[in-house]
C-alpha cells in the first residue's frame, strides 16, 4: 500500500461526506464555468480582427445617421483599404417579439470588411450580384429554419416604404459562417440599395462606417484624419477601433462584470466554509490513527503532504466534474440563446483559470488540517481515552 | 411524547455552541445563498419599480403602428392635429386639450462610476408635457423657456451622471445647453431623462416638424375606448393607442424577465451546493452525539424526539441563515443606484429594492434547504442503535 492508495482510502473512508463534499465544489465549479462562457459572450467582438478594424460613428450618438457622401470621402483618406456602410434594419420575423439583428449593407465591400465571414464561392457571387438578396448567419439560420433558396417578407419596426409598407421581400442567398467560432453569426444582411432606394423617410444615410486600412500602425492618425475631415459639420464624427466601439456599447448595459465576480465569490466562499470546516473536522476525527502512523514511522512531513493531496483529489474531483458540466450546459445554453447572444462556450483561459482556483481550493482547504495533523503528539493522541 | 420531544430538541440547540464551526459553516453558506437571490431580486424588482411606476392609467400614448417603442415611432403634424379633437381627452382650465407631442433623441453623458459614456434621452415635450406626469415636481430652478437652449434634469440624472449641475452649461450633440432647473416624477424612469422644449430638439436635431409619440391625457380611464375608436376609424392615422401603463409593462417585461431567468437558476444551484453543507454539517452533529442518543434511547426515550430534535435543529440554523442573508442584502443592496440600457435604448437609473415579498421567498428556500438537508441525518439519528452506547 502506497501513499496515493492511503489518500484515497482516507478521503472515501466516510462515503457519503466525500460525495457531499464533491456535491458543494462541484456546484462552485459550474456556477464559475457558466458565468464565465457567459461573460465570453458579452465580450466577443472586443478581441481578433475587431482591434484593427476602425469603426466611424455620429460623433453625438451612434444612433444619428451620417450622410451618404461620408462614404467617398472616407475612402479619399490616406491608407484607408475598404470603407463598408451599413444601417440598422430593425427587422423582425412575422411578430414583433421575433427580433432578427439586421443590416443593410454593401455587399461587396462589407465582405471585403469582415474576412473573418466564411462564404460558400457561389453563395458570395449570388449575394453580391442579387438585389433583393440577404445573407443570414449560420445562427440565426439555424434559430428560425432558413434555407438558401428561402423567400421571406422581412419587417422593419424603424423604417416605412413609400407605399406605407413596412416589410421587405428578401430572398436568402447565403448563409455565412464564421472561421473560428469567435464571431457572432445570429444577424442577417440585406442589399443596401434594395433598401434605400424605397424609403419614405431617412434616405441615403449610414449608421455606421467599417474601415479597414493598410497598414494598422497607422489607425491613430487615420482615425484622427477622418475626424477632422467632418470637423464643424452638421454631422461631426468620431472613429476608434471596433474593439473599443464594442466594449463601450456592452459597458451601457451597466456593470456585468462585477455582478458575475460578486456571485462567483458568493459560490466559492461557500465552498470554501464547508470544505474547509469539513477538512478541519475529519483530520481531528483521525488524531489516533495519526499517531498510530506516525509510531510506524511515517515523518511529520509525509504526512503533511498526505493530507494535503487529500483535499487536493477532493477539490480535482469536484471541480473537473463541475468544470465538464458547465462546458456541456454551456453549449446547450449558447444554442436556445443563439438569437439574444453569439453563440459561446468556454476558452483555455476558463478553463486554466478554473484549474488554478482548483490548485487554490484544495491548498487552502488542506493547509490547516495537514497542519494539525503534522503536530499530532503520539503521546498525548495515543494517551486519550 | 411532546415532552420528550421537547426535551432532546432543547438539549439538542443547546448543544450547538459546542459545534459551533460546522453551525456557522451552515448558517452562513445558506446566509450566502439567499444573499445571491435576493440581490438578484432586488435589481429586478427595482426596475420594475421605476418603469412600472412611469405609466399611468389616465394617459393614452399614441405611436405608429409596428413601432413597438418610442424611438421607433414617427408621427406626422397632421396626424397631430386630427388628434387634437379626438374624444376622451381632457381638457385644460383654458379649454385646450390636454396632449403632449413628444420627440426624444439620445445624446452621450458620462457616468460617474465608470466615467464612461452612456446613451441619455434628450426629450422635448410640448406645453403640457409635465401634465402628463401626474408625479412631476420641480425640485430646483424653473421650467425651460421655450424656443431657447435650456434644459431641465431629472434627479437621477444627476446623480448617475457628471455634469448637470443647475447652471452648468452642457454640451449635448453639437450645442451647448444651460441647465435651469431639476425635476423628479417621483422615481420614475422619467427621472433618467433630460426635458427641453419640443420645438428646439426639433430645430437642432434637423427633425422638421414630426413627433415621435403623442400623450394625452384622459378624461377618465375607460375614455381610451372612445379615443381608441376613433383612431381606428379615422383613415388618415395609423397609429397604435395604449395606456400609458400597459406600455411600460410591455417594455419592462424583457429586462425584468432575464434578470430574473438567471437570478432564480443561480440561486437553486447554490442551494443545492449549500444542501450538501447543511446535509455534512447534520450527519456530524448526529455522529458527535451518537453515543448521546442512544443512551436516551436506553433510558426510554423514542426514536421520533431524536428525528424531530435533528430537524429542528437543521431548520433553526437554516432560518438563520436565511436572515443573516437578507439583513445583510438589504444593507448593502437596498437603494443602491444603478443603470441600464432600456428598450428605448437609452439609460434607464434604478434602484435596488429588497422587498419583504423577496425576503419571504429568500426564507422559505432557506428553511427547505435546511429540511432537506436535515432529513436523512435526522433519520440516521432516529435510528441508532441502543449498542452504540458503548461506542467511542
């Protein structure tokens, strides 16, 4: 019998307690690997290709529309690569309460924009080519049973045609995915001027501008220029990268952040009370054996580490089950959210970060009893009725 | 019976001191789990609160059909002048109809807490705007003047963000406003908006002469038949009528509704973690008085008092814990203030409300984690065997 059999006897000796124990981090775990894919969510879009992207908006709110020219005389600026225009389209899917994330874009540059969007070759052409044609992401395809070939009566709850309708008749001529799973793919994309060319009220304006560039050293200056150039207009503009752009919209929604730290600390302290009252607890029940083992020899350090990796087989056990569970029910969640939030999961970071809390957890559970059970006097122990 | 019962329960709390850290272990992950559900209840209930208590049963608003929300909507001048004589509405001493054009647009100001920018509405209202706010108070300064840049905040404005000072110029979009005065509606989401006259948004905003929204004001509840009536016969308009109530609750329904979806399944998984707790926490007391327990049974007691002083005992500390957490979520959280984007996709300031209804609910999942979590234990003690007297 080695040491790693005695831990392991040790931990199970009272079946139920480990099990219970197992229970408590189990659930710690879970509740940190859901927040945590959640808060992924949230803040997709600020990483990768949206640093380098620059993003121009109404300078007084990104709400207020900037006129068509911009578009040209964006592209003027030295440096610029592509300039892609898009509008909201506030669509929605036969009720209100069907909410569709929708633009009107240019195609073709918007594509050129966004690389990191997958396109089946002929799927592409036909978007670019087709006017009344959109391109739906694999998520919000999936959500409402899109097929390519689809005809679907869009409605908007923004804008008005000039006959008083409110829906456009587009037809789906590509469903888009994207290349590494780390951008959004629940929006749909239609014809910008299939769009604008009907409008009652809004016409040839932009909400928002996508630039990229040459170079991405150069986007401070590229971003100030642009800014200048719209300086002391009606429609004054201000241009950050994408990233930025993002952070500050999800920032508005308050502070997430620090309500998911506030109940991932609510969960692992409680974890830590029982587990650690639990540990301090077992080892005072075994004072005899202790001292039993200690007069066949075992050296008071050996013992300090069996305790500890006794809490430590307890904390992995619990928290790689829980660690498992969240990226399961992560997934599960991320496909009935597919239409609210981009689809989600759990990065290496999460799940190295949670190994870490694991390491921690058992540590701090385990010093104190190790500690004890290290200073076991054979005398006094084995001297007790 | 009931003596004995009482008996070994009284002894049994009596005892608790002597195993005072897994009972406070108990109490306090259980104090730690209500905690979370109702600070979760409590932003909930909050907002409902401010948006819920913005609308009101005697004003009709009036957007474009398919709008669903103010910022959505466009009303033409004609379409508010076929309103102007429209039935059930109430008229002024002067004899005008009580109505309210309305158009707000959203401008950037800064939060306090993050310093970062956070969409704000800018509404401008027509003369009788403020009768459509049967709460509105000017609390500071006067009202605006029309026809000229000035601005009048509400409170929470103020306190959520930087810079609205009364006096301080402002600067909103691409000009500088004054601010004259400040107004509270009594904590309504009214008070996270910042008020002008409609005429200047509709100037400065390059908005010609539409509206958003009409409000008017009722004659009497049941008047928004008659009003609503004649909007449906009337060819010209396309617009939807709703009380003002009914849509507020339309539109705080979303927010209110996810905070709770994850406030509510959190709050259950760390129950059941705090279940496992209290569980451990019975099966030690139980194992520390084993020997206890079965010299009452030796001395005649029952089995039943032993089962019954367990759970008693499991039920007190989880009520305990129960309490602890909601006296200490209602310190920190109640009336703390916070922000969110609203459905009119501007900032909508609340504040955190632990209400007694929350606190019962936070309770009774205390008291049923405790039960379960006492059960089997209690069984386990109900059950010893009389040789385990001579156990060690």
């Amino acid at each position: 019998m080695n040491d790693a059999t005695l831990v392991r006897k040790n931990l199970f000796r009272k079946r139920l307690r480990a099990v219970l124990l197992m229970i408590s981090i189990l659930i710690a775990f879970l509740i940190y690997g859901m927040l945590g894919a959640m808060q992924n969510a949230f803040s997709m879009g600020t990483e990768g290709a949206a640093q380098d992207r620059l993003v121009t908006v109404n300078r007084i709110n990104f709400t207020v529309a900037l006129p068509y020219a911009y578009w040209g005389r964006i592209q003027q600026v030295e440096g610029v690569r592509t300039v892609a225009p898009a509008s909201w389209f506030g669509g929605y899917y036969q009720e209100p309460q069907n909410f569709v994330q929708s633009f009107a874009v240019d195609p073709e540059s918007y594509i050129e924009a966004y690389p990191e969007l997958v396109f089946q070759e002929d799927q592409r052409l036909a978007f670019i080519e087709g006017r009344t044609c959109a391109a739906v992401g694999q998520a919000l395809a999936t959500q409402y049973g899109w097929t390519v070939g689809e005809r679907i009566p869009l409605m908007s709850n923004i804008w008005q045609q000039q006959d008083g309708s409110q829906a456009w008749e587009l037809d789906i001529c590509a469903i888009f995915d994207d290349a590494d799973g780390t951008y959004p793919t629940n929006y749909l994309m239609l014809h910008y001027e299939y769009f604008n060319e009907s409008l009652l009220f809004g016409r040839d304006s932009f909400h928002w501008i996508a630039i990229t560039t040459e170079d991405t050293s150069q986007n401070d200056r590229i971003s100030r220029e642009i800014d200048e150039l719209f300086a002391n207009s009606p429609a004054e503009t201000s241009t950050t990268t994408e990233a930025a752009f993002n952070a500050a919209f999800m920032e508005q929604f308050g502070n997430i952040g620090l309500i998911l730290t506030w109940v991932i600390g609510a969960a692992f302290a409680t974890i830590l009370m029982i587990v650690g009252t639990t540990m301090v607890m077992a080892v005072n029940e075994r004072t005899r054996e202790i001292a039993v083992l200690k007069t066949l020899g075992f050296t008071a350090p050996r013992i300090f580490r069996m305790v500890l990796w006794e809490a430590l087989l307890l904390s992995f056990i619990g928290g790689l089950i829980g660690l498992g569970l969240a990226a399961l029910a992560a997934q599960g969640a991320s496909a009935a959210l597919a239409g609210f939030l981009p689809s989600f999961g759990l990065t290496w970071t999460n799940a190295l970060t949670a190994i870490a809390f694991m390491v921690a957890l058992g540590l701090i559970t385990g010093i104190l009893p190790a500690w004890n059970a290290m200073r076991v006097r054979i005398s006094e122990a084995l001297g007790k009725v | 019976m009931l003596k004995q019962t009482t008996a070994v329960t009284l002894l049994n709390l009596r005892s608790i001191p002597q195993r005072w850290g897994m009972s406070l272990t108990t109490v306090l992950s259980i104090a730690l789990v209500v905690g979370v559900l109702l600070g979760f209840m409590a932003m909930a209930s909050g907002f409902r609160a401010t948006v819920d208590g913005a609308g009101s049963d005697d004003v009709a608003i009036m957007l474009r059909g398919g709008a669903m929300a103010e910022m959505n909507s466009n009303i033409s001048r004609d379409e508010v002048r076929l309103l102007e004589v429209a039935p059930g509405i109430a008229a002024s001493p002067e004899g005008e109809p009580l109505i309210s054009s309305e158009l707000y647009v959203v401008a950037d100001g800064i939060r306090r807490a993050s310093q970062t920018p956070a969409n704000l509405a800018l509404r401008g209202l027509g003369l009788h705007g403020p009768d459509m706010r049967p709460q509105f108070d000017l609390v500071e300064g006067r009202m605006f003047e029309p026809g000229s840049a000035e601005l009048v905040v509400g409170e929470s404005v103020q306190r959520e963000f930087e810079g609205f000072a009364l006096g301080d110029s402002v600067r909103l979009g691409n000009n500088n406003w004054t601010v004259v005065g400040v107004f509270s509606t009594g904590g309504s989401v009214f008070d996270s908006e910042i008020w002008t006259e409609l005429g200047v948004v509709q100037n400065l905003y390059q908005r010609g002469s539409s509206v958003q929204t009409v409000r008017a004001r009722l004659t009497s509840p049941d008047a928004i038949e008659a009003l609503r009536e004649y909007v449906e016969n009337e060819p010209r308009l396309n617009l939807e009528v709703l009380s003002e109530r009914a849509y507020f609750a339309r539109s705080a329904g979303g927010t209110t509704n996810l905070i709770m979806f994850l406030g509510w399944p959190l709050a259950i998984a760390m129950a059941i973690g705090a279940l496992a707790g209290a569980w451990n926490a019975m099966y030690a007391s139980v194992d520390a008085r084993t020997r206890e327990l079965a010299t009452l049974r030796a001395i005649g007691f029952g089995g039943f008092p032993a089962f019954i002083a367990a759970m008693v005992e499991a039920i007190v500390l989880a009520f305990f814990g129960g309490l602890v957490g909601a006296v200490a979520t209602w310190i920190l959280f109640d009336g703390v203030s916070a922000s969110t984007l609203g459905s009119g996709f501007t900032q909508i300031v609340f504040a955190f409300a632990v209400t007694p209804d929350a606190v019962v609910q936070g309770v009774i999942l205390a008291m049923i984690v405790g039960f379960l979590g006492g059960f089997v234990p209690a069984m386990r003690a109900a059950r010893i065997p009389l040789l385990a007297v001579h156990a060690d």
